[in-house]
C-alpha cells in the first residue's frame, strides 16, 4: 500500500527567519521536506543563504519585501526574528509553522524523536476548552475525556487557533533572568497539552509556534512587537506540545539593552490588555486589530512615544495585509 500523504501537505507553509545558512534543516529533513517553506532572510540582502537540496522554498530579503509592499514596508521589523511576519503575509496557506534556525529536532523521554509540526497539526485540528479548564488537560488526546462535572454544553470547544510549543535545553528566558541563571536548562518534558483559559495573558514566543492563518492571520503580527487577542473571535490557543531543543542562549547583554525598556513598560501594558474591550463592530481580525492599535495610541501612547509609532505600524501592517490578501480572494490550499 502507497504510504499515506504528510498531513496538511498543501494546506501548510513553513516560514523560517534565519540570517545564516539553514543546515539546520538536515536534522529536520524527515519532517520538513514535503512542505513547502518560505524564508525570510535578515540582514545583508547582498548575502547568500544556501538552503540544502531537495526542499520546495522561496526566499525574500529586505530588498524583496520593500519591492512588493513600497512604502508599507515600514511595518517589517528586521535585525530581529520578527521579519518572519511577512512569511506569514506572503503565504496563501490555511496554516503556519514557524521555527528558528538554531532549534533542533528533541527526544522524548523513551529516546524518539519528535515530529514538532505534526503534533502541532494535531493541536491546530483539535478543539480548544479555553471557556472551563479540565483537570485532565487537553480532553481530545487519546487516553484523555472531560472529567466529571465539566458542562456538556461546552464539551464542544472552540477551533484551535493557535499552537505554542516549548523548547527543551535553552529556556526562553529575558536577559535578568539569563544573567541570573545562566547555567539553566530545561530537562523536563512534560507529556501534556493544555488551553490556556479565556481573558489569560501569556507570553508566546514566535520559534516554536503554529497557527491557523485563516482564523487569526492578520492578528500575528510581531514587527514591532506585536500582540493578539483571541477572546473576541471565540477562538482558543493550545499550549506545551510539541517540545523542540533550543540549541544557542542569545546574549543576556545584548538583550538586556533591548529589553530594558519594555520590563519596565509591562507595569502599564499588562494591566492595559487586562481591561481592553472591543465594539461590538468589530467582527474580523482586521476590525479587532484596528481597534486594538486605536487603543495603544490614546492609551500607551503616553507611556512612551514608541507606542504612538507601534499603533501607526500596527495599521499599516492591516493595509499591507489586506492588499496582498484581499478579503473576497481564497486562501485556502492555494500552492505557491
């Protein structure tokens, strides 16, 4: 019997941001191949990548994306990972990976290997339960049910629509706590899938993440660092599996005069996402977006200036998207 196709093959991009060769996908060669990648490179655009032979990818620089979107452009952070956000803007998939380059393929406790994008496939095609938590965790795995005196009213959960993997060996730790702790590494696998509650904030890290682009695409914007809200669409996020190994610390110095800043700006944006509300208008990711960055510039733009030009990046991120995505076109399963 023919064996049967990878899951989501024409249905699932791969968006890698990388400013080096990926040699890395050798390790990930099994899993990775029969999909197809877009890579979007930082830094130098005079710079070849070599990607290894055999995978189904198209690559853009800086000197690609400010061709294809002019002066939109702007919103496109680069000297950081969150240039993979126009990976995200160019795809015509239902569904996102999106993985670092220094991230290796782990080992579960018995020594196997882990396939990272198939059980964030598994995830992305489960219902979440973000409405009442179940102490059994994630109710849909195998082995798994809704334990005694969960509603049956909300046993139906919500479409999944995102996936937070974690990393095993280097932690995602900021720069006070790397300083801190620099020996530290995670060991620990924990053999779970969880949905994070409704009105929960938690921080989601763009290196081991999935998504389904139709539901909350234009929500994942990280140019500027950005945020998402998943309350108001009725949609869930499923977080712990699949784990990846996180194989390079970053420099807790470097990041330090990064982070700075925005430790100190947490005071004010946490309790801010906690009391934000939508109109009732607001009925797409892009009204909910566009209501969000209002608020960021009346409300954090007196916190700091950088929120003013954040809320202006944030619109002009929806236009961006919009124009190469325009709303009545099908993004379904379209190749590339």
């Amino acid at each position: 019997m023919a064996a049967a196709p990878p899951p989501l093959k024409d249905e699932l991009d791969i968006v890698i941001p990388t400013i080096r060769n990926l040699d890395f996908l050798e390790m990930w060669r099994p899993f990775f191949q029969p999909y197809h990648l877009i890579i979007v490179q930082d830094g130098d655009p005079t710079k070849m990548i070599k990607v290894p032979d055999g995978f189904d990818y198209e690559l853009y620089n800086r000197n690609d994306i400010n061709k294809i979107l002019g002066p939109k452009a702007s919103c496109i952070s680069f000297k950081d990972s969150a240039c993979r956000c126009f990976g995200y803007m160019v795809s015509k998939k239902k569904y996102i990976f999106t993985i670092d380059d220094d991230c290796f393929v782990a080992k579960d406790p018995s020594g196997k290997q882990i396939n990272a994008l198939e059980q964030h496939i598994k995830n992305l095609l489960s219902p979440s339960t973000p409405l009442f938590f179940n102490t059994l965790y994630d109710p849909f795995r195998d082995g798994s049910n809704f334990v005694r005196g969960y509603p049956f009213s909300l046993r139906e959960g919500v479409p999944t629509a995102v996936s937070h993997g974690l990393w095993l060996n280097i932690p995602d730790y900021d720069a006070p706590t790397q300083l801190v702790k620099p020996r530290e590494r995670n060991t620990k696998y924990v053999d779970a899938v969880i949905s994070i509650p409704k009105g929960t904030l938690f921080p989601m890290c763009g290196m081991n993440l999935a998504f389904d682009r139709d539901l909350i695409g234009p929500a994942m914007y990280f140019g500027l660092m950005g945020d998402g809200d998943l309350r108001p669409l009725r949609t869930g996020s499923e977080n712990w599996l699949p784990y990846i190994w996180h194989s390079k610390a970053s420099n807790p110095f470097v990041n330090l005069r990064k982070e700075y800043k925005g430790i100190f700006w947490q005071e004010e944006i946490i309790p801010f996402f906690q009391a934000v509300t939508l109109s009732k208008e607001a009925t797409t990711v892009q009204k909910c977006y566009l209501e969000l960055s209002k608020q960021v510039e009346d409300k954090l733009g007196k916190v700091d200036p950088y929120f003013v030009k954040l809320a202006d990046a944030m619109e002009t991120w929806i236009q961006a998207w919009d124009a190469l995505n325009p709303p009545n076109s099908n993004s379904k399963s379209k190749s590339k």
